[in-house]
C-alpha cells in the first residue's frame, strides 16, 4: 500500500507516518516544515526505505497534481493544519490544503482503471475543539475555516465521486507533542521535581493516545464508508485534577519517591463552575464495530509517556516541599 500523509512532521502526521511504515506501507510524507529542522518523532524511520519525506506547501496545487502523479497513492491522509491562530493561516491550511488535495485525488483517480480505484480514499482528520458548535455560531477564524474545510471535502467527493472517510477525536496526547497542553506541562514539571499549580474547573476533556487515533485513521481507511465520519474515543473523559491525579498516582507505582507522593508536588486551586461543561460524548460505537478499531487505551498512553527516558529517576534530594493537592 502506498500512502501519502500531507503534515507529515506534525504530532498526529509523525505517529500516523510511523504505524503506516510499520504495517508495511510505502510513505510520503509532505509538510511544509524545512528538512535542515529535526523531526524527533521520525527520527526512527531515517533510512527506511519506506519513507520519504518532502518538504513543499501543499497548496500549490500544480506541485500537488505531479507528487500524487509520480507516487501514485492509494491512500492520502490528509493533516495539515495551520502553525498559528492567524486567519490568513487557517485559510491557507484549511481550504487552500484542502482544495489542492481533493484535486490532485480528483485527478489521480480520473487516470486509474476501474479495478485499481477501488482501494483509493482519502482520509480527513478533524479535532472537535476546532469545530463549531451545533448551532454553528461559533465566529472564530479556525472554526470556521475548519468547518469549510469538511463542506469542501464532502462536496467535491460527492461532485467527483472520491471515496472519503473523516475521522473525529477530542483531546489526542503522546509523545513528541510540542504544544503546551495539561498532559504536557504537568509531566514537564514532574520531570523537573517542580511545582506544578492546578487551577480546576469543571471542564471535562476527552483524552485519546495519539497511537490509538493513528490506528483509528488506517482502519477508517480500509474499511471505512464512503463518506462517513467515525469518533474516536477510549471514554477518558476527565477533569485536569482527574489526569494530574492518575498520572501521579501511575508515577507512585513506577518510579516511587521516598516519604512522599507525587501529588504532593501538584497545587490545586478550584475554580469550578456550577455545573459540568463538557461536549456531547464521543461515540467510539461505529468505529469498533465496523472498522474493528482496538485501541490501547488511556492508561496505556499514560505509561507510555511516564517511560521517556528523559523522566529521570527519582531522587530525594531534588524534590521540593509544596503543599499537597485538594481533594
């Protein structure tokens, strides 16, 4: 099988890459990130014959049409999103991506004998915080360019008949991630003997290795409907006192300091509101069931962000006194 994935140094692109090239599939990544800039995630497949990564914008549309030529994709996963919260950006990423992939697929497609197009699709990843709400009165810039990205992709796959499949997750963590999220700061700081202030609300997040999304995206890929969205989810909703406290207490079992605990470095001021806010639940249903999807699951993600190597062993006399957590 051979697969293009477009952000393919990107946290979610990278892991995608690396399943892909594990399973045996020939991989073109193109991101628009300079070759000279390392890509720590990737770095396990530099020599494999299998991948190849390119550095180009994929809205030209022109180079897009003679990549999909020259390698000749079965698959295109496509994951470019915009590096910033500026609208021109999201534009570029979102749309100008977008159209100049489902052209290229367009185009590929029309080349291919009718027992040949019968593999080919093209996977569409989206996170829920980027999209609207249903009442669709959300104004800012990236939702609604995202949510013109997905009106684009379905409406030119149904005009040209491309098979698509689109897959939806909430909250995706993992290794080489380099945005600031909870999961992030809070191993950080641990991993420093730090401090870490916790300021709860009532927000619940839906949290989901990004292997497990990965995973998800190849099986949408083989077995997905023609133009079917699948949520994936492993049911880890939590609050950030929720994650902070299994992450500490998954630390006790593995690397146990002396005379204390590891939630004795996290602070908690509450800040709740009155009642839960959270979106509507993820329905990981359709996706185990019909693309017999079977993740690892959260605590497994856990684990395997508290194995870096970077997390050094623990040792007393680098451990602050803070006060311990609020329950």
């Amino acid at each position: 099988m051979r697969s293009i994935v477009t952000g393919g140094c990107g946290f979610l692109g990278s892991t995608l890459a690396r399943e892909l090239v594990n399973r045996g599939d020939r991989v073109l990544a193109i991101d628009a990130k300079l070759k000279s800039q390392q890509v720590p995630a990737l770095a396990g497949l530099a020599g494999n014959d299998n991948f190849v990564r390119l550095q180009a914008d994929v809205s030209d549309r022109t180079l897009v049409r003679s990549l999909f030529r020259e390698f000749r994709p079965d698959r295109i996963f496509h994951l470019t999103a915009p590096r910033s919260e500026e609208p021109g950006e999201a534009f570029d990423a979102d749309i100008a991506c977008a159209f100049s992939v489902m052209d290229a697929a367009r185009i590929e497609l029309e080349r291919r004998e009718p027992e040949e197009r019968k593999g080919f699709r093209v996977v569409n990843a989206v996170r829920r915080a980027n999209m609207p709400s249903p009442s669709g009165s959300s104004t800012e810039s990236r939702s609604v360019s995202t949510r013109l990205r997905a009106d684009l992709i379905e409406k030119y796959a149904a005009a040209y008949d491309l098979h698509t499949v689109t897959c939806l997750a909430d909250s995706v963590f993992g290794r080489h991630d380099p945005r600031p999220t909870l999961i992030n700061r809070l191993i950080q700081a641990l991993r420093d003997r730090n401090p870490f202030e916790l300021v709860e609300t009532n927000v619940f997040r839906d949290w989901l290795p990004v292997a497990d999304f990965a995973t998800g995206m190849i099986a949408a890929a083989d077995n997905g409907a023609r133009g079917a969205a699948y949520e994936f989810s492993v049911g880890a909703e939590r609050r950030d006192s929720d994650v902070a406290e299994i992450i500490c207490a998954v630390l006790d079992r593995k690397r146990p300091l002396q005379g204390r605990a590891w939630i004795d470095l996290v602070t908690l001021a509450d800040a709740r509101s009155a009642r839960r806010q959270s979106p509507p639940s993820l329905d990981p249903g359709p996706a185990e069931r019909d693309l017999k999807w079977r993740p690892r699951g959260f605590h497994a993600g856990i684990d395997s962000l508290i194995d870096w190597p970077e997390l050094r062993p623990a040792s007393p006399s680098t451990s602050p006194t803070v006060p311990h957590a609020a329950e």
